[in-house]
C-alpha cells in the first residue's frame, strides 16, 4: 500500500514540474484519474467514442484502444485549433463548436461551466453520430451533457 502511495505522489510531483516547464503532454487530470480511465478503456475498448472537451486525453487515449472514432468536441477556438496541429490520427477528430454567448470564454476561470443556453450547439452536436460506446464528459455545460 504505502508503495502504491509513494507511487502515485511521486508521478504528481514529476507532473507538476514538468507542468510549470510547458513540458507537460498528457492528459490534465491527476494520475490516479488517469488510472481509471485506461483501465476503463483497456477493458472496454470502445469503437465509437465521443469526449466533451478537447486536449491531451483527446491524443493519447485514442492511441492506445485505436477506436474508429473518437470525437473530441471543443468550445474554444484557439484551443481546438492547437490541439488539431497536434492529433496525428486520422481516426481522431476535433470538432470546433462555438458557444451560443460569443463573448462566453472562461478559459482562465475553470470553475465556471456555462449553461445550456450559453452551449446548446455545443452539448446538442454529438447527437447526429450517436450511439458512442464510451462518453466522456471534460468540457463545459457539464450537467447539460450528462443529460
């Protein structure tokens, strides 16, 4: 147990540096939600997935089932377009869909959500692919997602 611990402080901390260094490309999640979700999907291996919220999960968790779809919908421009120069899988895509409020961007604040009306385009997108056999909610207008 107490290795597990040291373990798992130990990819935090390395994490952090790496982070305040701009070196940092994984997911931005704590390593212990990371184990989570990999376990999740190596057990699973989903085929059609869909993520709200683009970025470095959007990059290397598709690498590792091969999915044939994984979406990735984004509400910031500038964001999907720096996470799109980076995807090299063509199985990948990164859909830019802007908010219904056009001066909505809370890039710098992360505890505000939005609403349904601020990203009804947003939370409404995904449906014309459905069904997904792995969803995974880590953009804006959270609860209106999950409904």
């Amino acid at each position: 147990m107490w290795r597990t611990i040291f373990d798992q402080l130990r990819r935090d901390y390395r994490d952090k540096i790496l982070l305040k260094l701009g070196k940092l490309e994984k997911p931005f999640m704590k390593n212990k939600e990371l184990d989570i979700i990999l376990e999740i999907l190596m057990n699973t291996r989903p085929k059609k997935c869909l993520e709200w919220g683009s970025g470095y999960s959007s990059l290397a968790f598709p690498d590792l089932i091969d999915p044939e779809l994984w979406m990735a919908i984004e509400h910031d421009r500038d964001w999907a377009k720096e996470i799109e120069g980076k995807n090299t899988n063509p199985k990948v895509k990164i859909v830019y869909v802007a908010p219904e409020v056009p001066t909505w961007n809370n890039r710098d604040d992360w505890s505000k959500d939005g609403s349904y009306s601020d990203f009804k385009s947003y939370v409404d997108y995904p449906e014309k692919q459905a069904p997904y056999d792995f969803i995974m909610i880590d953009g804006r207008a959270r609860v209106d997602c999950l409904k």
